[in-house]
C-alpha cells in the first residue's frame, strides 16, 4: 500500500510540473470600455523598450491607444487615450507622419466612411495620453468612396517623410500609396497612387522579395477575383514607375479565401516563408520559400480540425520555449465547445500536416482578430496579444487583451 502511494505521489509530481498545454491560460483585460475592438499594431511610443498598442475600435468609432504601464502593472487595465473620432474603423497603425519624434497615428475606415484619418500627436511627451492635445484631419487623397482596410508604413520615393501604403476591400478595391509632400503636415499635399487592383486586402508588408536593394509589397488579397490569393508587387524602383501599377507576383493560395499572415524563416533555412491562414479548404498553409528571386515557392497544407471556428490570424514564435517555432491561431465564430485562440506545435518538421493543437483562449469569446507574440510580462516568454470584438449577445466584447504564456 506504501509504495503505491508513494508511486501515486511521484507520478503527480511529474504531471504537476508539466506545462499546461491543455488548459486555457490567464486572460488578462487592457480595455473592454468601448464596442467592437479591430485589429492590435505595437510600437514603443515612449522610448522605455516596451510595446504600446494601437486599436481601432469599429462600432465605437474611436482609435485608441495604450502605454505598457510596466511589469509590475501590466495585468491591471492600462492608461489610454482615444487619440481621435474615426467612425467605422478598421485598422489603426503607429508611423511617425511629420518627423517631430512622436508616434501618430493613421486609422483607416470601411463601412459608409471611407476615410483615413491621421491623427497627430502631441510634440510634447509628457501630453501623449491628454487626448485634447491630439488633432485628428481627414486626409483628403483617401476620400475616393473606397473601403480602406489596412495600412503599412513605408519609405517609397526616398524623399521627404514616409509614405503610406494602404488597401482596400469590395467595389473598386485598390492597393496603392500615400505620397509624403515636403511638408507632411500640409494635408492637401498628400497625393495617391494605384498600383494595383485588389479584392480585400487582409495583411500587407514590405520586404525586399527579389533581393534587389528596394522594398516590395506583400498582400494577402482575400474574396474571390483575379488577384485573389497571397502575392507580392514588385517595386520598380524609378519614382515615374512607382506611381504605375507594379508587376505582381503570386506566391500562393490563387483562388483561396487568404486571411491574415506572417513572414518568417519557419523552417530555418535562410530564406523567409509565408505562412497564411484561409478559409476556403479551412488550412494553415506553410508557403516556404525555395529562392531568393521570389518566384519560387512550394505549399504545405497544415490540417484545421473540422470542429473548429472559421480561421482568422495565424502568427509565429517559439511559444514553449523548445527552439523550435510554433504557431498561434485566432478564429472567428467560437463559442463555449469552439475555442477561439490556440497555439500548435510540430512534431517531425514544420512540413508536416498534422500539428499539436494546444488551448490558449478558453471557451470564452467569439471573434477573434489579428494577434501579435510579445513578451508583455517580462518573464521571457512570448505572450498572446488580440482583441475580440463580439463576446456574448448585445456584448461589446472582450476588448483588447492578453493571454499569458505559462511556459516559463
């Protein structure tokens, strides 16, 4: 009876000290003040090494943003601002518009808006969080009846401030760029250029695909048309032939409902990867990279378990701390039996079909947006970042929030 016991007690010791891979982990409340959050972007806005957040907030119409109240504060709710009136608000992003030092921010707005929206900071730090100090413009060039979906700051013209790329969604959906003037702050300066049909941007990014000294684009371009998939749009490097539409370049998933992605080097060969969640054959599909021209790649299709919500986000990081990547997975349409954030993990290689699938969200909340890997506790480990934007009936949401990784 004895060494029953004791054989009882060694074996919940060794189960006790495992990590908890099948148990939601702590969710802990930035924000859940406002209605229908969209969409998370980061950046240190105050020079102390830890990330800040931007978020549009949809049907509450406003963009906010939040300082990292330190270590020690950060699983309380964090101080904010709303740093402008931005009805219909899709995407909220960080880019330092005028070279004054303070981070502004630009919203883009879908719906019956069909606007962007910069919104300036104050020059003086200790102001940031004073929201009457903020001043919000519409940028006249973005008033073209279009569905602005998401915008990515770039330097394209090697002159001036930096520029804007931006995407759009539906009828007369285009992805071009915003032109800095030589006075950034002089509105009306800001000119547009097309340089590509599109059908609903989801993700953009600028990397240099073809190793040619300038930056490219890459989209994943989501409903159904001839631009439909996960492409990249070469820069042509001239300025006259910048403001024409770029050559594009199709990585993969032509024809697939693509949703938000990532880039990175998964299976560490040197060369970044695409990895993409669609919700046509509901796969995360690894697109590795078998070049540096850009032009060739191979498809790997990562199983979605059939019970599971509609796919959403899909972002990487080592999560378990083993050296070896992972993937954390957002979904739309969970409920109390659907879980709407996971994280998986490989067994053989990032090749392989079949991944671990491992709880993060719990039970609780329904549609869930684009995530970010952050260590926002300082222990080490890369914690959970998103928003859900429609937890419960007439809810307005969990909010913005975070998961935090219980691996270290």
């Amino acid at each position: 009876m004895h060494k029953i016991l004791a054989l009882f007690m060694v074996v919940a010791l060794k189960v006790s000290t495992l990590p908890a891979q099948n148990t939601a982990w702590n969710r802990h409340v930035i924000d859940s003040t406002n209605s229908g959050a969209d969409g998370v972007r980061i950046a240190d806005v105050n020079n102390d090494n830890l990330p800040d957040i931007t978020t549009g907030w949809e049907e509450g119409g406003y963009t906010k943003v939040y300082i990292h109240p330190g270590f020690d504060l950060v699983k309380q709710k964090w101080p904010s601002v709303n740093v402008g009136r931005t009805p219909s608000v899709e995407d909220a992003v960080f880019v330092d518009l005028d070279n004054d030092g303070a981070l502004d921010v630009v919203s883009s707005t879908e719906g019956d808006n069909k606007r962007i929206y910069f919104n300036w900071a104050p020059n003086n730090a200790i102001d940031y969080l004073n929201a009457e100090k903020w001043k919000s413009q519409i940028l006249p060039a973005s008033e073209k009846a279009i569905q602005w979906m998401y915008a990515w700051p770039i330097q394209i013209d090697g002159k001036n401030g930096i520029d804007l790329v931006v995407g759009a969604k539906n009828k007369d959906a285009k992805i071009g760029w915003f032109q800095a003037p030589k006075n950034t702050r002089k509105i009306s300066d800001w000119k547009w250029f097309s340089i590509s049909p599109a059908t609903w941007i989801m993700s953009i990014m600028s990397k240099d695909m073809d190793d040619d000294g300038d930056m490219d684009i890459v989209v994943s371009d989501r409903k159904q048309g001839e631009t439909q998939g996960v492409r990249w749009l070469e820069n042509p490097g001239k300025i006259g032939k910048q403001k024409k539409e770029w050559v594009n370049h199709f990585i993969g998933c032509k024809g697939l409902e693509v949703m938000f992605m990532d880039l990175t080097d998964l299976d560490g060969d040197g060369l970044e990867d695409v990895i993409v969640t669609e919700a046509t054959t509901r796969k995360i599909v690894f697109l590795k990279r078998l070049d540096k021209t850009g032009q060739n790649w191979k498809n790997y299709s990562i199983d979605i378990p059939e019970y599971m919500g509609k796919p959403k986000s899909v972002a990487v990081g080592d999560i378990n701390m083993d050296g070896k990547l992972d993937l954390v997975h957002s979904f739309e349409k969970a409920d109390e039996e659907i879980e709407g954030v996971y994280w998986l993990s490989y067994n053989n290689a990032p090749t392989d079909s079949a991944w671990q699938w491992h709880k993060v969200s719990g039970p609780i909340g329904i549609k869930y947006d684009r995530v970010e890997l952050v260590d926002l506790d300082g222990d080490g480990d890369l914690d959970v970042l998103t928003c859900e934007e429609n937890y419960g009936a007439d809810s307005k949401g969990l909010g913005v929030i975070w998961y935090e990784n219980p691996h270290n």
